[in-house]
C-alpha cells in the first residue's frame, strides 16, 4: 500500500472511482480535502417509540412494516403524493400514514423502488394528526436488508449524525459513510507517529488545551457519539484556523516591516510648512479623534517602514480631511501621494474640493493637482500620464485608471484607497510595481468593521478609528414603506415636497437603469459586489436556494417618468444620473443638482459613495430590500449632511417577518455604523475578504466566525505574537509554519495587502 499523506488522492486509496468523482465535483481532492469538508451541522439524537407512545410534535424514531404504496397524481396543482400505510412492527393493532408531496417524477419512482410492501423499515420524522390519523410527512426511510439490521439502523439514527452539503447524486449520507472509512483507513495503523505523518497536529504545546492530535478532533466532528463531542470538536478546530490564519498575517506584517518606504517627516525643509498652513487655516475644527489620528499617521511616515493603516470611521466622520493632510505631508516632502476614488463624481468631487481648498489656504505655493479618470479626453489623458511618470512632487486624484499598465509614478511614496471595499485587492497590489519604494497605504472606509473582524481580515495593518461625527452632522430618521401602502406612498411624497419648497433637495435610487422591452432589468455597474438584485432567494431546509420573490425591479428611466406625471412634483424639475453617463454628463447634473436647478435627482447607486451636497434633505430607496445594509447606510449618509436634518424612507416589497424587512428594521433602529456591520455579516455572511470574492457566504475561513469566536480570534492574537516573539521564523514549530505558508499561498495575491 502507498505511504499516505494529507496531500494523497482519493482516488489512490478509495476502491469506489466514482465516489472519487463525485468528490472531485465538490472540489474535494486528497484526504485533507476530504476530512476538511465539514458538515454544517449535526441532528438531534431521537428516540426510539412505537406508534403507540409516539408524542405529537416530537421527532423519533420508529420500527414499523409496509402495508401499502399508493402514487396519486394531484389535480388541484402539479405534482404527485404518495401515501405509505404503515403499522407497527410489533403491533399491527397501531398504525399510521406516511405522505410525500413531489413534483419531480424520477423522485417519484426511486421512492415507489426505494419502499416495499410487506417489508420493514426504520422511519423518523415528526408525528402530525391529520383528518383523526397518526400521520408523518416526508419522513426519512430506511429499509431493513441482511446488511443494515433494525438494530444497525435504530443505533445510526438515534445517535447524532453530521450533515454535508450534498448534491442529488451524491447524498449527505453518502459523504459521511466515505469520510467515516477514511477515517478508519487512517486509524488503521494504531501508530499514532502513522496517524502524525498523514493528518499532523500543527499546534504547539502552549496551545494544546484545545487538542492534542487533529486526527481526535476530526473524528469529533465527522463521528460524534454526543452533540456535545461535535461542537468540541467544531470549535477545537476553529481555534485551529484561528491560530493560522493570525500567524500568517503576522508573518506578512514582519515582511512588511522590512520593506523600504520614503520618509516623510511632518516637517519639510520649507517654514513654515505647507502642512501647518492648510493644517491651521482649515474652514472648520478638528475633532479630537481627527487630531488624534492625524498625529499617529504623521509618526508612520515620518519611518523607514511602510505605513500600513486602515482607517475606518462611519458616515460623514471627516475621513477625507485626513487623507488630504496624510498626502500633504508626503508632497510636501517632494514625493507623489495618489488618493483612488471607486467612481468618477467622487473623484472629480476631491478633485475640486482639494485645489479650492489648497488655493484658497497656500495660493501660489499650492502643490501640482493631477486628475486622472478613464473619462479624459485623449490628449488630455496622455498629458495627465506625462506629468506623473516626470516624478514632479504632486497629487494623484484617479479612478481606476491608476491601475492601467500605461500608469508610471517613480517617486509615489503613499496611495489612500477611498472606499476600499469597492476595489479588487488584486487591483490595489499592483500600484506598489508603479514605484521606486515600498508604499505607504492609508485604506479607508465607511463601512465600519467589527473590530474582531478587522483583527482576523486585516490583521497585517494598524487600525484607527474615527468614532465621533464632526460638529453640524444632523439626526437621521428612518422609516420603512411598504410600496403597496398608498396612503403611506403619498405622505411620503407629500413631505418631499414640503421639503423642496424649503430650498431643499431631494434623492430618488433606483437599483436599475432602464427596463429594456423584454422586460429585464439593467443594472448599474455600481452595484454592490455580492448582491443579486434580479432574484430574491432564500435558502430552505435542504440547502436549496428557492425563489421568494420575482418583483420587478424599479429603473431610473421608469422613476423618473413616474415621478415627473406626479401631483407633489408639479413645476419641479427633475434630472437622473447612472453610472453609464458620460462625465460631462455627471458633472453637469451635479452641479445642477447641488446649485438647485433640478432639486430632485432620480439615480442609482453611483451617489452612494462620498458625494457630499449639503442641502439634500432627503433619500428615497426604491427596493432597499435587494441591498445590502452596508450599503443602505452609505446612501443614508448623503443626507442630513447640512443645516437640516435628514430623512431616509426605505420603500420595500418585503414580506412582513422575512428576513428582508428584518435586514431593513436594523437600520430604522439604529444608525451606528458598527452595529450594521455586524448585522449585516451575521445576515448576509463576511466575504471572502481573504479570497477573491469580497462579499457574500463565502470565505477562506471554513469554520471561524469572525463575530462570534470574538475571544477565540483575540486568544489566538497573543498565541501568535508570542510564538513568533519566541521563534521569528517558527523554526521548533515546522508543521504550524508549513500551514501557515499554505494559508498565504492561497490567499496572499489577495490579502489586503501583501
């Protein structure tokens, strides 16, 4: 027999190909593939009764014998029922039915196979009354053979047992009768230096209280004799990926560490300095979070080291201040400082707000302003790209054109992500090939992150936080309308316009840009990663997305048509914007929009980000139910940003109860940025942040929940600080360093920064 390790093939050791195969489609290729497939979750251990003492309501289990099958094709809708008479094994006086509702003929025909008249079966299920008779619907059924026993089966099904996401063919029983055999060809040794050598226990000694050998921890998991020994195992695991995950990040933060940056102290050769100069004629008064900040990013570039930093602070806190002070001090020192905006009115807004406020403060000594957007004319696209690649001290306002092959910056010392979850990670990683140095990196964003969060999915940089807003942000209400309530519809739109007639304005989103003729919708492309605005869908007991909702969607064109036939927007006029307008075209409506001229602005989520006009009053969300709650509050925070407070309506098709409007009832009670990141994660699940997909359920991490294992990730922290204090390279601990290399390999193209 081959020597086996964790990196063996299934096929190489399982005499059944095609389970090999049909494991092969699950993206399950070696053993530790295999032993890492982890269930999702584990039943309840039953009870085994008779018809007689079975209770009503409770699931148990039940020896019984077939008296018929009977397939009946249903008239009222599609779909067929079979009913299964059945009576107790060990008194026929007791009886009952068993019913299954199908529409799917090929279930019909393996169930009619699969249940025999005049046999024996376990059945398990939760016993009903129905018309006067003990009834079970869709129970589960096993035939008794010469192979599987009463006994056999009563034991299997009255003990806990693990359940996988399967597929039609390749059924959650099937997966953990293989995995259990795997186990056992592991175990099969009894040398517990074999069972090392194929599944190895990488946790050092210090760490050990979770488990001793993996292999124990495993079988926890896939062979629970009690529900108890699951969830140890379950969470003997986590800590497992807890302390991999940590290490491997601290591992990248050491690589950074030795890098070289530009320094840039606070204080140039020039006095005064420009920094103090813009720092002390700002129009406005620091926060003391602000000040607070600032401080700390002035002491990380003034290193040899590249700044690693993500500032997270909510709506409105003042972020954008602090990247044009963290970009003066590097200008200033007669480097490059590129700021990335996600769209191209939000950088086109920094871009007039940065040289008004430089030539307003510095005049003549302002530094050079380079705008650079996919949205440029040739010449002057070219022209923009010229001034950069001369390495003048300068700065870099851009889209994602700085992710072009054509973008040269030789003395860029410092790259501020606006909005970082609206950027690839890969697409980050590549402006550190577009300088002479290391960078420094401000990452910002307005979609707070649990901090527990932060330390597993961004472990590699400092965090600052900006947790007071600045003085003048005003209160937000929020309220849900149900689109089907008139009444509610009207008094919305009343208020609109009262608020108009005071000089106000007025946002209209929309998740759609037109509805073509077939009656499909077009979406923005600014659309958030992850979200499915087309289909509704909710996950039913089987791990089977079904289709809850088919409304339509509402589209800009249709809005704004609507809306201008309306009664409360008689002698207003209108303007619309989506992300498929030219930039002449943005900028016009903007300035339209902000000036008064059209004071009610149908558009879609291409305002969501950093676009600030303090008159606007109010934001209506036609179909907040298809969006993400972190995105909710981002479009919450371009009102109420003035003199006047601001008022969010949320017009829903939810259900009542559903998860949706569960999802929108977060945001009416409560507008803490953190709070809704959580929500919002524990709803909707955290992305690969890690990974390659940045939103949504899936994630490197197939078992740490980087909410609830809180004091776990935070244990795991000062486990790895003090390892890699003790050993740097983790040379006594090879197997914990190998998994850790393992970890970077798969996700380091995509870490946030690598």
């Amino acid at each position: 027999m081959i020597a086996l390790t964790e990196k063996s093939l299934l096929e190489d050791i399982l005499p059944n190909k095609r389970r090999a195969h049909a494991f092969y489609k699950l993206g399950v290729r070696t053993i530790g593939d295999a032993l890492t497939y982890y269930p999702f979750r584990v039943t309840r251990p039953v009870s085994r009764e008779t018809l007689k003492t079975v209770k009503i309501g409770n699931v148990c289990a039940v020896l019984v014998t077939i008296d018929s099958v009977q397939q009946i094709q249903m008239n009222s809708r599609q779909g067929y029922r079979i009913i299964v008479l059945v009576h107790d094994a060990d008194d026929p006086r007791t009886s009952a039915s068993l019913v299954f509702f199908t529409r799917k003929r090929n279930y019909v025909s393996w169930l009619m196979k699969k249940i025999i008249r005049g046999h024996t079966a376990v059945i398990c299920g939760e016993p009903t009354i129905y018309n006067g008779t003990l009834q079970f619907a869709h129970p589960s059924v096993d035939m008794v053979t010469e192979t599987q026993t009463a006994d056999m089966l009563l034991s299997k099904i009255m003990k806990p047992r693990p359940v996988y996401h399967a597929t039609a063919r390749f059924s959650s029983e099937t997966i953990h009768e293989t995995i259990l055999n795997i186990i056992k060809i592991i175990r099969a040794s009894e040398n517990i230096e074999t069972i090392e050598r194929i599944i190895p226990t990488i946790l050092p000694p210090q760490c050990q209280k979770y488990f001793t050998h993996k292999i124990d921890a495993l079988q926890g998991i896939h062979d629970p004799q009690t529900v108890d020994q699951f969830y140890k195992g379950l969470n003997e695991l986590r800590f497992e990926e807890a302390l991999v995950s940590q290490v491997s990040l601290l591992l990248i933060r050491q690589r950074s560490q030795k890098q070289q940056a530009y320094s840039c102290p606070q204080h140039s050769s020039t006095e005064p300095s420009l920094y103090n100069q813009f720092l002390t004629h700002l129009p406005f008064t620091l926060t003391q979070g602000q000040q607070n900040v600032i401080a700390t990013i002035a002491h990380d570039l003034e290193g040899p080291a590249p700044m690693r930093r993500l500032l997270q602070g909510d709506v409105g806190s003042g972020k954008t201040v602090i990247a044009f002070l963290t970009m003066l001090q590097v200008v200033q020192n007669g480097y490059q400082a590129a700021l990335i905006a996600p769209t191209q009115v939000l950088a086109e807004q920094h871009y007039d707000t940065l040289t008004q406020q430089l030539k307003t403060i510095l005049g003549d000594q302002a530094p050079d302003i380079i705008l650079l957007t996919g949205a440029l004319r040739l010449h002057d696209h070219r022209e923009a790209l010229a001034r950069i690649a001369s390495g003048k001290p300068c700065f870099i306002i851009a889209t994602h054109a700085a992710f072009s092959r054509n973008f040269t910056a030789p003395q860029l010392a410092l790259v501020v992500i606006d909005e970082q979850h609206r950027f690839g990670v890969e697409q980050r990683n590549t402006l550190e090939e577009k300088s002479l140095h290391a960078l420094h990196l401000l990452i910002m964003t307005a979609t707070p992150i649990p901090r527990t969060a932060a330390m597993t999915l961004f472990g590699d940089l400092d965090i600052s936080e900006l947790t007071e807003l600045p003085a003048g942000r005003q209160p937000i209400t929020t309220t849900v309308i149900p689109e089907t309530n008139n009444q509610l519809m009207a008094r919305m739109f009343l208020h609109c316009r009262n608020r108009l007639q005071a000089n106000e304005r007025i946002y209209i989103v929309c998740p759609a840009i037109h509805t073509n003729d077939d009656e499909t919708t077009t979406t923005d492309t600014n659309i958030e990663s992850g979200t499915d605005l087309r289909n509704d869908t909710t996950v039913n007991a089987h791990g089977v997305e079904v289709l809850t909702s088919q409304a339509p969607l509402h589209s800009v064109d249709e809005m704004y048509h609507r809306l201008s036939a309306l009664p409360q927007f008689n002698g207003i006029q209108l303007a619309h914007l989506t992300g498929q307008d030219d930039a002449a075209t943005k900028t016009r409506v903007m300035q339209d929009f902000a000036n008064g001229i059209t004071p009610v602005l149908v558009a879609t989520t291409v305002v969501e980000v950093g676009v600030n006009v303090p008159e606007a009053s109010c934001i209506i969300i036609f179909n907040a139910d298809r969006f993400g709650l972190s995105q909710l509050h981002q479009l919450r925070g371009r009102v109420g940003r003035g003199r006047t407070r601001g008022w969010t309506f949320l017009v829903s098709n939810a259900e009542p109860d559903s998860l949706a409007a569960q999802r929108l009832d977060v945001l009416v009670h409560t507008t803490c940025g953190v709070d809704i990141a959580e929500a919002d994660i524990i709803m909707r699940g955290i992305g690969d942040v890690l990974g390659t997909a940045q939103a949504g359920g899936k994630t490197s991490l197939k078992l740490l929940r980087v909410i609830t294992d809180k004091d776990m990730i935070k244990y795991a922290r000062s486990c790895a600080q003090q390892l890699l204090t003790e050993d740097p390279q983790l040379h006594h601990y090879p197997q914990l360093m190998g998994s850790a290399l393992d970890f970077m390999l798969g996700n380091e193209k995509f870490l946030t920064r690598s």
